[in-house]
C-alpha cells in the first residue's frame, strides 16, 4: 500500500511499517505537524515511493513482515539519502541501538530509535522541530550556518548533446543543519539577499568551489565549474577583483570557471552589470545567462555583454510535451544563442523521452535529474567513475 497527496510540500514524511494501523497513525501525525505524508507497508512500495516522493525525514519500522529494516539502511546509504531518518521498533533497545549505529555506519543521518508502541508526543516533536528549523531560518542562523561550515555543495554535470560527455558541472549550494533535512537554496537565497549575508555566501560558495577545482585537478581532471551569483552581487564593482585575487590565491585557472548569473540580474542595472562582468571576462572567467527566458531582457542589450553561454530555464524544458509552444520557445531560443555567438544549455531534463527531443535539435549541452542529479563532490567523482556516454545515445 502507498498513500500520498497529491500536492507537492516542502515537508515531506515517508513511513514504511508493515501495519497498516500504525500507517494511518503516523499518516495523521505527519499530517497534522504539515508534512505530506506517504505512507508504505512494503519494501518495494517503499523504494518507489522514496524516489519520486523525495522525503525530507523517514520514519522507519526495523522489521516489515518478514524481511528487515537492514535493507532499506543499505538502499538510503546507496540511494546517498541525506534526509533524517527515525527508526522504530518493538525490539528492545539493544537491538534498535544495533540497528541504528549500523545506519550510522552506512553514512545515514540517523536521528533517533524509538520503542513501539507510538509515543505520538515524541514523533509531533521531532517533526515540528525539524519544521521549525527549515521554516524560519533567522538571519542569525543563517550567518552561523555560513561560519559553522553547515553549506555544502553539491555539484551537476552539464552535458554535451551530441557526444555525451560531461562539459562541466555547475555548483549549487546547500544548507544542511545537523540532524535535519539538507534544504535548497529557495529557502535561504532569498534570506541571504536581503539581509546582505549574500556577499558572506557567495565568497564561501567560490572558495569552495575553488578547492574543489584543485582536488579535482590533482585527481588528474580539470573540470569546467559553474557558479551562481546573485544579482545582487552584481551591484558592487569591486567583485572583477575580488573574485580575481581569489583565484590567483588557490591557483585555479579562471578559464575554467563560469560565473551563471540571471537575465533579470543583468537587466536591472545594465550598465553596472555591463561594467562588472566585461572585466569578468577580461580576467579571464566565461559568463553565462541563467534562467533564460523567464525575464523580459532587452535582446539589444543582452547581445552586447560578454557572455560565452545561455541556459534555458527548465520551465520550457519540463512543459515540451505539454505545451507546444514550450518546443517551439526552446528552439528559437537555441537559434538566437547560437547567431549570439552562445553556447546553448537546456536546463531540467527530466527524461529520456526529452534527451531524446533534444537530440533532434541544436542545442549544445544539457541538464538535468535524467542524466544526473546534483551530488556532493565525492559522488559525484563515482558517478563520474562510471560514466558511460554510450548509455545515453
Ligand atoms: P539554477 O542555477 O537554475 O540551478 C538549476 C536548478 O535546477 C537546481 O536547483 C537543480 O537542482 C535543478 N534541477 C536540475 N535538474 C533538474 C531537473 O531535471 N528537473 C528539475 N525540476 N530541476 C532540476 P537548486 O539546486 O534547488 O537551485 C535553485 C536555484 O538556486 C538555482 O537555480 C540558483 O539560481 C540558486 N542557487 C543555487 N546555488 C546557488 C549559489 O551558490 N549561489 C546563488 N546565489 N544562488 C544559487
Ligand atoms: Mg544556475
Ligand atoms: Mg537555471
């Protein structure tokens, strides 16, 4: 059995447990605290569900009829889940402490084990604190989260159509408190922007992409990494600079680097912009169009900054084969960057049956959940390991 609702929320609870009275319960629960809820009786329903639903916290029963708890650890643990997981059981606390160190060992975040039956006030708790902490991240969390090293990065290759090779991978940030659920940047740009901690955060995002650029070039790869900036990091003109000193510092090759930054940055002020990412490009960092698409940009400003690429936003992408025009938007697109002079990348490529669509037209590279999701740098570097371009001809 597999029950969910069917809007997508931010707070997302997965339970397996083989009784299906225990199910409903953990179901109101979840409900109640504002979680969708998805609720599985069966491994199998569980390993659907985990990869379409994407939990943001798991409840977690150890035995589910006759087989263990054990395996679903080992699939989370391959599966590289981030999200917390609660263990629940009717054994008694040596075989839940067993239990949950062994997730522990898989590299899981497990948050606690709990004894049958429900202590309905311990779980709503665990629930509301975990909703709390994602909700309503304060300027001040957010600041100690940036010096408390609680970001990571996890990284997306881009990769080229015709070939199928990876021509670079583009750095998103993540903010992962201990304990809870890692969350997106949607929850925290926004905060980081207006409270100015942004400029904190966006040199935090390029050091480390910059280390990384080494690790990977002492590995014996030089890849090409692309990192976001803020549009309102486009307001300060000693960022050329900045960002210059920062490369000389940790030897990384600027060729190499790409900043992304949004139409609807570059437009609010594009003299400024103009100003900031022409000496960008003179010190030797490419620059790309994010999002295109989405904005109201003026082509005839547009054509005259320096940049080397635009991304379709996957808004085009995720509707081709639900709105015409989203085929027809992509392919014009593609033909105004390529006589820009720019190199073109679809963004949100969720299937195959997309791939397979763009293949049929001129766009460069792509990106997007089907070819690969955005990982942390170690595995990403297995993904890499593996990588078969013939896989996705
Ligand atoms: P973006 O730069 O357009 O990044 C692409 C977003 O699309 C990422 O979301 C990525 O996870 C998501 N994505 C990739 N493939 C697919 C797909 O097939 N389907 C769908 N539906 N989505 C896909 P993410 O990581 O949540 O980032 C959201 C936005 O947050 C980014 O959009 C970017 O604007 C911003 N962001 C991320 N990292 C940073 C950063 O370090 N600094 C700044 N200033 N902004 C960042
Ligand atoms: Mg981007
Ligand atoms: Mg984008």
């Amino acid at each position: 059995m597999s029950k969910t609702m069917s809007k997508i929320a931010d707070h997302r609870l997965l339970v397996i447990d083989d009784d299906t009275d225990i199910c409903d319960l953990l179901q109101e629960i979840g409900q109640s605290c504002g979680y969708e809820t998805a609720t599985t009786t069966k491994i199998t329903d569980f390993i659907s569900t985990f990869t379409s639903f994407k939990p943001t916290i798991i409840i977690l029963d150890l035995s589910i009829a006759d087989r263990d708890g054990i395996e679903i650890l080992r699939f989370l643990s391959n599966e590289s889940c981030r999200s917390p997981i609660v263990m629940l059981s009717g054994y008694d606390e040596k075989v839940r402490a067993t239990a949950f160190r062994l997730g522990q060992s898989y590299g899981l975040e497990m948050i606690t084990h709990l004894q049958k039956p429900i202590d309905v006030t311990a779980i709503k708790n665990l629930l509301l604190k975990g909703k709390k902490e994602i909700l309503s991240p304060t300027a001040e969390r957010l600041a100690k989260a940036i010096s408390d090293f609680e970001m990571v990065l996890h990284y997306q290759p881009k990769i080229n159509i015709k070939t199928s090779k990876v021509v670079g991978v583009e750095s998103l940030v993540r903010w992962k408190p201990a304990a809870y659920p890692i969350m997106l940047p949607d929850i925290f740009i926004s905060l980081a922007e207006h409270t100015g901690l942004i400029k904190q955060l966006t040199y935090w995002v390029v050091k480390e992409a910059f280390q990384q650029w080494i690790k990977w070039k002492d590995k014996g790869f030089k890849v090409k990494i692309s990192i976001n900036l803020s549009p309102t990091m486009l307001n300060d003109l000693l960022l050329p600079d900045d960002l210059h000193t920062l490369a000389v510092q940790y030897k990384v090759d600027p060729t190499y680097i790409c900043f992304e930054v949004t139409e609807a940055g570059v437009m609010s002020r594009p003299q400024l912009a103009m100003d900031i990412l022409t000496r960008l490009r003179l010190k030797g960092f490419s620059l790309s169009i994010d999002d295109f698409g989405t904005g109201y940009s003026s082509l005839t400003e547009l054509h005259r900054m320096p940049f080397s690429e635009l991304k379709i936003d996957r808004s085009f992408t995720l509707n081709v084969f639900k709105e015409q025009e989203a085929w027809t938007i992509i392919r014009s697109i593609i033909e105004l960057g390529h006589n820009l002079g720019l190199k073109v990348t679809a963004e949100g490529v969720e299937t195959q049956e997309m791939w397979k669509k763009l293949k049929t037209s001129e766009c460069d590279s792509a990106q997007g959940f089907f070819l690969c999701v955005p990982m942390a740098a170690t595995d990403y570097e297995k993904w890499y390991g593996t990588h078969k371009p013939a896989n996705y001809s």
